[in-house]
C-alpha cells in the first residue's frame, strides 16, 4: 500500500513539475515576444542612425550597416555647417538641462514640504487642500494654456526657461505633493512628536528627520519630474520659440525641415540624442523608483 502511495506522489508531483515547465515556457515565450516588440523600433533607429542615405535606400530596414559612421550623429547635434535653415540639437540640449535641473529641484522640494506640512503639522480643513492637490493632478495641460500664458506675460519672462521652470513647478506641484503625501502617512508620528517636544521646529525636523529618510520617494519624484520636463513637447512650443525653446522642440524642427533629400540618419540619431537622458535616469534608479511607488502603500 505505501509502495502505491509513493508512486502516486511522484507522478502527482512529475505531472505539477511537467505543468510548471510548461507554463513557465509560455509565460517567457510571451515576455519574449512584448520584447522584440518594444525593442526592434529601437533597434531600427539605432543602425539606421549608423547607416549613410544609399544604404537607408536599399530598403532593408533590419540590415546592419556596412560600418559605423557618426556623420549623421555629428550633424544632428552640430549641424551641417550650413547658416541657412541649419537645426540641430546642441544649444537646446543644454536649455533643457538648464530648465530640468531647477524645476525638478524645486518642485521635488515644495511637494515634499507640501507633503511633510498635511501629514505630520495637521490643521483645520488640511483635508480639504489635500483635496485641491489630488484635483490638480487631474488638470490637463491644454486648460492652463491660456491662462498661463497670460501669467508668464505679467511677469514679464514669456519665452524664457525661467517662464519653463515656472509652469512646469507649478503643474508638478501636485505630483510630487500627492507622492510625498502617501509616503509620510506610512511614517510613525512619534518622531516628529518626540522632536516637537524636544523644541524642534517645522523646518528643523523636516530637514533633520523627515527629509533623510524619503530618499525612497524623492527618488520617484525625481524620475517622474525628470520624464514630465524632459519629454514635454506642449509647453516648450506653446510658451518658447527660437533659441530659448527645450530640445523636444527642437527635435520636431529637425525633423520637419525641408531639405532635398530627407535625412532619415540624422532624423533616428536626433531622437535617440533626445531620449539617452531619460534611459539612463530609469537605467540608474529605475529599482529605486518602483521600490518608492510600493514604500508608501502599506498605510494610508
């Protein structure tokens, strides 16, 4: 009888091994398939931002080019030389980072303050504010167009990246202040109560206590600002031109300018030029941002 048994377990167990074998192969098969998916547009923009215009002519998209040639790099961020009607990427790459770095600073800061205040300092009607922050984060970019226009005019800094940094802190705002938010209602109220004992104040606990540790959720406003700025094509066209516009515009300029021959080399090494910021930003701490997103999700 325990002979049976025995052998009852181990072809029970072979067959649930033989299942988990088998839905282990169709569960890679499909995650291979959404890979070469997302990955063969890459691929194509990449040799063929390597490839000269004959080979791009020959019609074979997924062929590696006969060697690599940075020409169509080299022209993308400096141009061709040419004064008339000559864009390239150069001078609005670093607007960018001159219009990045600030507003991802300061609206990382004030939603942490903004977060920090509605957790840990509650007052009357702080719910209510709450309320308006969650609200803002449903706002669409194309309803504050106009009024922020008319803003950044009073103000007197239309077409300027201190008119970018302001429109793009005031719409992250909302963001970064419901991420910081959720975050802190997971963090004990003792501490900021010992400390208010101890004759802390408001600013003091926040950067001695709060602010060492939500690295966490820093780390996911930053990315998520990051990615907002960089890749925002609305307000750099709606609110800059010319020399003072970000470089998402002035990829779109490259690529709809008219030339003899459309330059599809120079057009995929432009947009790749634009994107390796923000892949390196996921590459670096994309752990981090998924680690933050879940760190606030226990309580609240």
């Amino acid at each position: 009888m325990q002979d049976k048994e025995t052998l009852k377990l181990n072809k029970l167990e072979a067959n649930s091994k033989r299942k988990n074998t088998i839905y282990r192969w169709i569960l890679y098969s499909m995650l291979g398939i959404f890979v070469f998916y997302y990955l063969t547009p890459l691929y194509v923009m990449i040799v063929t931002s390597f490839k000269t215009m004959p080979e791009i002519r020959q019609g074979n998209l997924f062929s590696l080019p006969s060697s690599l040639r940075f020409e169509a790099w080299k022209q993308a961020w400096d141009g061709t030389g040419y004064t008339g009607g000559d864009v390239f990427l150069k001078p609005y790459f670093w607007n960018s980072i001159k219009l990045v770095v600030p507003a991802v600073v300061i609206s990382t800061l004030f939603g942490a303050i903004n977060g920090y205040a509605l957790t840990k300092w509650r007052f009357k009607g702080d719910s209510y504010i709450f309320l308006l922050f969650l609200f803002g984060t449903f706002i669409p970019y194309q309803a504050i167009l106009l009024p922020m226009a008319r803003t950044l005019g009073v103000l007197g800094i239309s077409n300027s990246i201190n008119g970018l940094i302001l429109v793009h802190v005031v719409y992250g705002i909302c963001f970064t202040t419901l991420f910081c938010r959720n975050y802190y209602v997971s963090i004990s109220d003792e501490m900021v109560r010992a400390a208010r004992i101890d004759g802390a104040g408001f600013f003091k606990i926040f950067f001695k206590i709060i602010l060492p540790i939500s690295i966490p959720i820093l780390v996911v406003t930053v990315i998520w600002q990051f990615t907002q700025v960089w890749n925002d094509f609305l307000f750099g066209a709606t609110f800059s031109f010319g020399e003072s516009a970000p470089i998402q515009v002035a990829l779109n300029n490259l690529v709809l300018t008219g030339t003899a021959t459309k330059r599809y080399n120079v057009d995929m090494a432009a947009a790749i030029i634009t994107g390796i910021p923000t892949l390196i930003v996921y590459i670096l701490a994309g752990n981090y941002f998924i680690k933050g997103l879940t760190a606030g999700s226990v309580k609240g």
